[in-house]
C-alpha cells in the first residue's frame, strides 16, 4: 500500500563530520514515530513524514485553541492577548521546524523564522525583522514588533506599555479566508516537505517529541478526504471577534 504523499527524504543527510552522532539520534527519534505510526497511519510514510504530520496536527489544534478564545465576544478584551500568545506559539513551532532547531531554546528566533516563512516563504535564517508583515487601521506590524507581542501576550504585561491597546485587527490578517496567512505559509511549507532536502534535514534536527497520538490522528482525520492545506486551515476565520 504506497504511501499517497512521503517526504523528500526517507532518511535525513548529514555533512561527514556530523555524521554519526547526527545518524544516531535521529535513529532513536525515528523509531518513536515508526512506533506512533505502527496503529495509526500508513506503513508506508517515512518517520520524517509522521513527524511533519504530527507538527501540522499541533498547529491545527493550536488553532482551534485561538478560535474558542475569541468566540467569546463578552470577554474578547480579555481573550485576545492569551489567543495571540497560543497562535505565536504555532508559529513558534513551524519556525523552529524550518531553522532545525534541535532544542527549545531560542523561542524569539524560532517565531522570527516562522513569521519571515509566513511573509516571504523562505528557509534562509537571515530574517528581515523590520519586514512589516501585518497592516491593519491602527498601524503596520514589523516582525519585530510581532515577535515582541508575542512576549507581552506571554508574560510582559506587568513590564511593557508597548502594547497598552491590543489590536484585534491582527487575528482578521493572520486567517482571513481571502488571504489567509497560516493556511498559505503553511501549504508552502508543506510542499518544500515534499521536494527540499535542505528542508527535510532540519526537520530531522527540529525538537520535536512525540508525547502523544492525538495531533496525527488529527492531521490523518483532516487528510482522509482529498483536500489541500490551504482549504484545511482556511476554516479559521478571525475577522473581527470582538
């Protein structure tokens, strides 16, 4: 049963040097998601092919988290600044599986990355933090000035008055059904998947553990029926939730 969609690689590569040491960690991280698959998924997908599955079963329930934080019109003032933090943190993990990343260290990079992929579709780390990204009424967002929300959102609220006012018009950019920037990015991100070596490597390296079955259930569930990326996501929209 030939697997309908499998990764570039079945195996990552590695430079000669990093080579060993490299081969076998990520043959003790492979099995694990050879074992993740055994019950739930094709025999045939590669492990780096559960592992980009699993990360895109995450976002999407990182997704669904943003989306029930803002239902709540009542309380959207209060909603919204721990909605962008869950979403940054989505980006967070893309990111960190386009720099490779082979830990947890570095968050403000790693969302950096991960907003200059949803920007530019790119997986070169020289990432232009004065690009702006989002343009609303109120202002224009740089990746800058996003990575630096995403801080008062976590836990900069008693330490900054960058963002006294939260500007609700972000979530309306960032899934838009019209133009919806994570349904986009990561429907690139997932074609790279299929045809980058670059791209499959640092997937390879990326800290990414398999803690649970539920994000691959979820992505195998969203895939059982023929459907893009983009049309996947595209579901979340959050145009004016207030």
């Amino acid at each position: 049963m030939p697997a309908p969609v499998n990764a570039f690689l079945k195996e990552p590569t590695y430079p000669e040097q990093e080579h060993r040491q490299a081969r076998q960690e990520w043959e003790c991280e492979a099995e694990q998601w050879r074992q993740l698959n055994k019950w739930l998924g094709n025999p045939d997908f590669f492990p780096l092919t559960i592992k980009a599955l699993y990360v895109f079963g995450v976002i999407y329930q990182i997704c669904q988290c943003v989306e029930l934080l803002l239902a709540s019109r009542e309380h959207g003032n209060i909603t919204s600044i721990p909605a962008y933090g869950v979403l940054a943190s989505g980006i967070e993990l893309l990111g960190r599986c386009i720099t490779g990343n082979p830990s947890t260290h570095r968050p403000g990079d790693d969302l950096g990355t991960g907003l200059w992929w949803l920007a530019e579709g790119s997986h070169e780390q020289n990432v232009d933090g004065n690009h702006v990204l989002i343009v609303t009424t109120a202002k224009q967002y740089s990746i800058a000035d996003l990575v630096a929300l995403r801080h008062f959102a976590a836990h900069g609220q008693a330490t900054m008055n960058r963002f006294v006012e939260f500007d609700y018009e972000i979530f309306a950019q960032m899934g838009n059904p019209d133009n919806h920037l994570i349904a986009t990015g990561l429907e690139r991100y997932w074609g790279r998947v299929q045809d980058n070596e670059e791209i499959c490597n640092r997937l390879a390296r990326a800290s990414i553990i398999p803690f649970r079955d539920n994000p691959l259930l979820t992505t195998l569930r969203l895939f059982s029926t023929p459907k893009s990326v983009t049309q996947i996501f595209s579901v979340f929209d959050w145009r004016d939730q207030r």
